[in-house]
C-alpha cells in the first residue's frame, strides 16, 4: 500500500486519499492564494493543497476519514474570509488514486 505524508508527518493510505477542488473568489493576491495552500496544509489529514489565483481554484488532497470536506470549506471561509463557490459553480470531490 502506497503512503502519502501529510505536512504533519501523518501517514495517509493511498487508497484513502481524495482530491478535492473547491472554487475560490476573494482573492486580491498571490499573497492571498499562497497564505490559502498553507492554512489548507496546515489541516489534519490533508496531504497536499495548491491553489491558483488566476484559476480562482484550490485543490486538495485529503484523507475523508481524518477532515471532511466541509471542515476544509469552513478553514477557508472561517479563517481566511475568502468565499467557496460560486453561482453555478460546484465543488468537485473524487478519488486520488
């Protein structure tokens, strides 16, 4: 079985990972986008977070049995007081493997 190490030395099953991408509109900056991947990081259970500013998206890799993907939603909205979707835009949630 393949393991992934989060950024907190966390062991996570290949087989358990997840991507997640989640729309982001708020951004001004690549100060922005860049502080937005470190709080993602920063979560139990998430293997690896990059975010796009010009994209306005973020993608994540996670272990569902560690965070939810709400959790990761309310992290970027809660602390970083950007906002998760948009009119017609939808997060996309599928397996990483």
């Amino acid at each position: 079985m393949t393991m992934l190490t989060d950024p907190a030395h966390k062991k996570i099953a290949a087989d358990r990972a997840r991507m997640l991408s989640l729309p982001i509109s708020g951004m001004t900056c690549a100060s922005c986008s860049t502080r937005i991947g470190k709080v993602l990081e920063k979560q139990e259970g998430v293997s690896s977070a990059s975010v796009n500013l010009a994209t306005e998206q973020a993608a994540v890799t996670f272990d569902p049995g560690l965070v939810s993907p709400l959790a990761l939603v309310a992290v970027v909205v809660g602390e970083i007081g950007v906002h998760v979707a948009r009119a017609g835009v939808a997060c996309r949630y599928w397996s990483a493997s």
